[in-house]
C-alpha cells in the first residue's frame, strides 16, 4: 500500500464511501423532471430510491465475505466498475421499469464497493480511534448529500437533461477508482481464501452484544431511509417549496450533521463511543415524538428545523455505533458491516414504501415510521446496554 498521511487515508475512503449518497440524492431534485420524461407519476420514480436501498443491502451482502476471503481491492474495484457502467446505460433509458433495474445494479456495484469503507478502517485502527476515524470519515462523506442536490439542480439547469446527471456518476466513480487503485496497491487482509459466507454471517448474528447496538442503530435510522425517500414530494408538494428551496433545506439538513459529526471527533477522546451513542440517540426520540406532535403544521420555518435536528443526531449515532460493532469482528469486519448494510438498507427500503403505500397528502405517515422506529431502537439500546459503561 502506498505511504499516505491520515488526511489522504480519509479522503480517499471518504470519496469512495460518497458514491452512494451521491447517487441518492442527487437526483431527488429531477424526480419531477423524470417523471414527466418518462410519462409516469413522481412516486413510480420515487420507488427507485427504495430499489437502491435493496440493490445496496444485497451488493454489501455478496461483497462482504469475499472481501474478507480475497482481500478489499478486488471487490472495491469489480464494484465501481460496476457502478460506472450502469450509470452509464442509465444516461440513455426511456422507461422506469429500466431505471428500476439499473438503479438495482448500479447500488450492488456501490454496495459492494463501499462495504469495504468501514473494513479498511477497522483493519487498521481499534477502539476509541476506530471512532475518531468513522466520524472523520463521516463528516467529509456527508459533504456528498450537501451538494447533491444543489449540484443535480445545477446540472438539469446546465443541459436541460435529467440524464447528465448519471454521466456525471459515471465520471465520478472513474475518479474514485483511480484515486483507490493509485493507493492502495495491495490488499489489506491477508491469509484467508476460502469464502464462508454463511459461517461469517452466522458468527455475526450470534455474538449478542453488538447484535444490541446493530439492531438499534438498523430500526433508529429507518427513520432516516423512510425521510430520505420522500424528501422531495414533502419539501415540494406538501409545503409548496420551489426546487431552489428544496435544496436549501437538504442544506441545512446535512449542514447540522456535519456540525454533529466535528463534535463527536472532538470529544470522542474524553466520552467513550457508547456514552455519546445513548446520547444522540436519546435526543433523536425527543425530536421524533416533537415531529409527530407537529405533524399538521405548514410552518416551514418550525418543521425544517426539527427535521435538520433528527437527521443532525446521527452524527453522534453512525460513526460510534459501527465502531462498537466492528470491535467485535478483527477478521471479518466485511462480513458484519455487510449484515449492518443488509439489516440498514432492508429495513429503511421497507420503511420508505409504507409511507408511500399510507400516503394520505399528510405528514402523519412520514412522522409517525420516524417516531417509532426513533423509539424502538432506542429502548433496544438503552434497555440492552443498561449496565454497560463501554462493551468492548
């Protein structure tokens, strides 16, 4: 592997583990747009985002044990080649059904490639350390759902063409493979070769402390899923916003987890992860029930700050929760970041079509999954790590 400072080691896995959120969110301000082109309504198009979340869990799913097997390299490159191809035929789609099944392998490309993120990082760093790097790497990865929007909207207004924007995915995951391949010259697990899936996801499954924190942090961020799927049908029909504004309050949505995720680095040292975890956890629930209270009003102005809060929270929630679960897995982080991707993206797919089949024109549908799964997974945390100061 090619000598690099903690900053470059943070980029490239940050650039690398952006290629997702990029090519969630940077559409969103196109829905409308695609929908008309492609003659369907706005929530057949929307689907596709839950598509993705599916493609993603399945991608992490295969991907996991080989790279634990074979080493990170070989499945980080086979999946951005994958996903830069189907980005590429997506540039030239006239049908949804289409866009649904390259959406599909465009996430098992992203899903197996950025499944590797957390591994490297686990095969390299432990403990409290392993939490200071997830959060570093979270606050530069989260950039990507800042500008996404703004940059999808800037594109649509530069070429008139929704589809530019998956030529530009394209580009970026060429970029990002270069930047990895030039890097990381060899890989970083280095004797097993024989690929046991169902023996690593067994081993992860079975293993009851950090099965507390996963399923925790799985039914708490489903809310996230569930939010992110209708982000653009809530800002522009529900409340009227333009697509400039729409952009402005996805803004400040990332803008406040940016700001989270600084702190945690910063404190990360002098609180153990677990204790910032019940935390942020704790404060998302209050938020949630805050929203679902609220749900009727057309205030703006009270409800996209309190929506910018809930999402802040997991600043303080992703990055010392992985770091808890992949202390328990040295030689097979893959795997068990794999079940998490699994568990996460299943879940928050599932999350996003509920609220899509109970849309009633009101935020009740929507509020009501984040209170929940907000509540559910805070009393597994809590009540599971009740005597606990640290778990590992």
């Amino acid at each position: 592997m090619k000598s690099f400072t903690e900053k470059q080691l943070v980029f490239i896995l940050a650039a690398l583990s952006a290629i997702t959120p990029l090519a969630i969110d940077m559409y969103l301000p196109a829905v409308n747009t695609m929908s008309q082109s492609l003659n369907v309504p706005e929530p057949q198009v929307a689907i596709s985002i839950s598509i993705f979340f599916m493609g993603l869990a399945v991608g992490q799913l295969i991907g996991g044990p080989i790279s634990d097997a074979y080493g990170r390299r070989p499945i980080v490159i086979a999946g951005l080649g994958i996903f830069c191809i189907s980005s590429i035929f997506m540039a030239f789609i006239n049908d949804v059904h289409a866009l649904w099944v390259l959406r599909f392998v465009q996430a098992l490309g992203g899903g197996a490639a950025t499944v590797n993120v957390a591994a490297i990082v686990r095969d390299m760093f432990s403990g409290s350390e392993s939490a200071r790097i997830f959060s570093m790497i979270g606050s530069v990865t989260i950039l990507a759902p800042l500008v996404a929007p703004a940059l999808g909207l800037v594109i649509i207004s530069m070429f008139g063409r929704w589809e530019a924007i998956f030529a530009l995915l394209a580009v970026y995951s060429l970029l990002a493979l270069f930047f990895y391949v030039k890097y990381f010259k060899t890989q970083n697990v280095a004797d097993k070769r024989r690929v046991t899936p169902v023996k690593n996801y067994i081993e992860v499954l079975t293993t009851p402390k950090p099965m507390i924190i996963m399923t925790a942090l799985v039914i708490s961020s489903s809310g996230l899923y569930a939010l992110l799927a209708s982000s653009s049908i809530v800002y522009t029909n529900y409340f009227g916003l333009s697509k400039f504004m729409f952009v402005v309050c996805f803004t400040m949505n990332i803008s406040v987890m940016i700001i989270t995720s600084k702190i945690n680095v910063k404190i990360v040292r002098r609180f153990s992860p677990l204790k910032i975890l019940r935390f942020g956890i704790k404060m998302q629930v209050l938020i949630a029930l805050l929203l679902l209270i609220l749900h009727k009003s057309e205030n703006i102005f009270i409800m996209a700050p309190l929506i910018a809060l809930f999402i802040g929270m997991l600043g303080f929630i992703f990055g010392n929760a992985i770091s808890i679960i992949l202390e328990y897995f040295p030689k097979t982080s893959a795997s068990a970041n794999a079940v998490l991707g699994v568990l996460q993206y299943s879940v928050g797919a599932v999350s996003g079509l509920l609220v899509s089949v109970f849309d009633d024109g009101t935020l009740f549908p929507l509020m009501l999954v984040i209170a929940l799964s907000s509540f559910i997974g805070a009393v597994i945390l809590l009540v599971g790590t009740k005597h606990a100061k640290v778990l590992v």
